[in-house]
C-alpha cells in the first residue's frame, strides 16, 4: 500500500498559496489512480514512483509543473515539449487535466512500467551534439571584465553554459536582460551553474 512521505507533506506546505490545491489535486489523483504509489523527494521535488518513476510535480513562484518520465508514451501528441513538463505553466486546478483524464495518464504510466517499458528519450537514437551556443556580445563584454566568472563559464560544460546564453537572451526587455547578466556574473563568479537553487 502507498505512502504518503512527510517530505512532501512540507514541501506543499512551504508552496505559494496558489499552488498549494494544485499539487494536492495532483497528489490525491496519483494515490487514487494508484494505491501502490510510493513518494520520494528527488531533486528537490516530489516524485511519485510505482515499479520505477512514474511521474513528478514542482512548485515555482508563479506557476506549478507536472510531468510524466514517459510522457511520449503516456500522452502521445498531447505532450508539450520543453521546461514546464507536459501541461505548461499550471497556476490553477483549472489548468490541470480532469480527474478522470489525469486518472487515466496515470494509469497508462502504471501499465508501462509493470510492462518494463523504458522512456522513449532512453531507446531513441541518440541525436548528434548541439553546436555550441553563441556567447553573445553583451555576455562576453561583462565576462572580460571579471576574469573569475569568465574562467568559470569557460571551464563549464557546453550544456551548462547554453543555460546561461539561453536564460538571458530568453529576455523580453532591455532591462531583464541586463539585472540576468548581471546575475549570471555574481553566480559565475560564486562557481555556481544557472540551475544550482535546484541542484541538491
């Protein structure tokens, strides 16, 4: 029988106000759909694992996520591709699936690992590299002059500095752009990687 981990019991507790009946619906469809359902926190957020992972839920300041680790096969052409798991921002219940339709993902994802199938990211070929992302010129300005943030950038991986390029050239307006190269200096030169509040 699952278990319901006091873990994540805190983890809703210490969420906005917002997002608080959002990850209950989530959580009280997962156990109801499946009895079995162990909860683990991994990665700093709530995982719900049956058989192996099934499917997770986070909070963030202004809207909440919900992803499937086998989201191409449980959901098919509805899954959404990118950061905000499978359903997009979520900032209310209203946003999420039905219960029923919910149910049934879980369901589906159950059906999968008792079958051992593995995620479809896992068995597809693997895709050649990205070419690496272009540092661009107000980046690369602030970076020569601060010789310790621009040796820890260079010293990243290519994957960890197109998180940085993309975060701040995701910017809308001049002035967002510049606070986020600002902050990418401040942390780069702390050694920290763009994502390291997540990092355990």
């Amino acid at each position: 029988m699952g278990k319901r981990n006091p873990r994540v019991d805190a983890y809703i507790e210490k969420s906005a106000d917002f997002a608080r009946p959002v990850l209950t619906r989530i959580r009280d469809v997962v156990h109801a759909a499946c009895p079995e359902v162990e909860e683990k926190m991994k990665w700093s957020f709530p995982h719900f694992d049956y058989k192996g992972m099934m499917c997770s839920m986070a909070a963030f300041k202004a809207h909440c996520t919900l992803g499937f680790w086998k989201a191409e096969l449980v959901l098919g052409d509805e899954a959404r591709e990118g950061g905000m798991g499978q359903f997009g921002r979520i900032t209310s219940v209203r946003d999420l699936p039905s219960k029923k339709v919910l149910t049934g993902y879980v369901k589906q994802a159950m059906a999968l690992n008792d079958a051992g199938v593995k995620p479809a990211r896992v068995t597809r070929a693997k895709k050649g590299k990205k070419p690496e992302a272009a540092v661009p010129g107000d980046l690369a300005a602030a970076l020569k002059s601060n010789k310790k943030a621009r040796a820890t950038f260079e010293g990243f991986s290519p994957s960890h500095r197109r998180e940085y390029i993309e975060w701040i050239t995701g910017a809308k307006r001049a002035e967002t752009r510049a606070k986020r190269i600002a902050t990418t200096v401040e942390w780069l030169e702390e050694g920290k990687r763009q994502n390291w509040r997540y990092e355990k």
